[in-house]
C-alpha cells in the first residue's frame, strides 16, 4: 500500500448546498489530519456546517462535526482531526453564502 501526505481537497461553498470537500476515491482509504474553513466575506460573520458522509449515506443529522457554528468576517480556522475515511467516505461542508473556502490536508492511503 501507497501513503501519499497531501492536500486532500479544496471547495468553494454554494448557497444552502451540501459541498463536497474530498471524497476518498473508490479502493482507497484516507485519513484527514487538518480541514482549514475561511470566511471570506468582508462585512459578515457567518455560520457554517461540516460534517463526515459515509459513502452510501444520506445526508443526517447524525453525520454533523460542527454545527452552525460562527466564524467572523475575513477569518480562519483549522481543525486538527485523525479522521479515517474509507473508500466513497466525504467531507462535506454547508454554508448559507458562497463566501467559505475549505482546504482538507491528510494521507490518502491505496493499494
């Protein structure tokens, strides 16, 4: 097995829509050291929401990591995480603006 230490993923968050950050590709497993949230909007503090979608899985409230949680105007943060993902596993993030970017760091680990 191959451990390749990378940016997982990058997204722009849509309006009220579940973005998809990464998805571990299919034979793959991954695990998520750091995903990094910016707000990049100028004049509001806005809230956001970032869950672990199994693969098959419908979006749940189950599934939620952070919730509404508020983050200021022009700002950023990292979560450190040890999250291990499996084959068709997403990081999801659900904003109600287009203003967030979502970096995921980790190791993406294949046969």
């Amino acid at each position: 097995m191959a451990t390749t230490y990378k940016v997982l993923g990058q997204s722009v968050s849509v309006a009220n829509t579940a973005v998809h950050g990464y998805t571990v590709p299919t034979g793959g497993n991954a695990v998520v050291s750091t995903v990094n949230i910016c707000n990049r909007s100028t004049t509001s503090d806005l809230t956001y929401r970032l869950a672990v979608l199994p693969s098959g899985e419908t979006l749940a409230d189950k599934h939620y990591i952070i919730y509404d949680a508020v983050l200021a105007a022009k700002d950023a943060i990292g979560f450190t995480y040890g999250i291990t993902l499996a084959a068709g596993d997403k990081i999801v993030l659900i904003a109600p603006t287009a203003d967030f970017s979502m970096t995921v760091f980790g190791q993406e680990i294949t046969p």
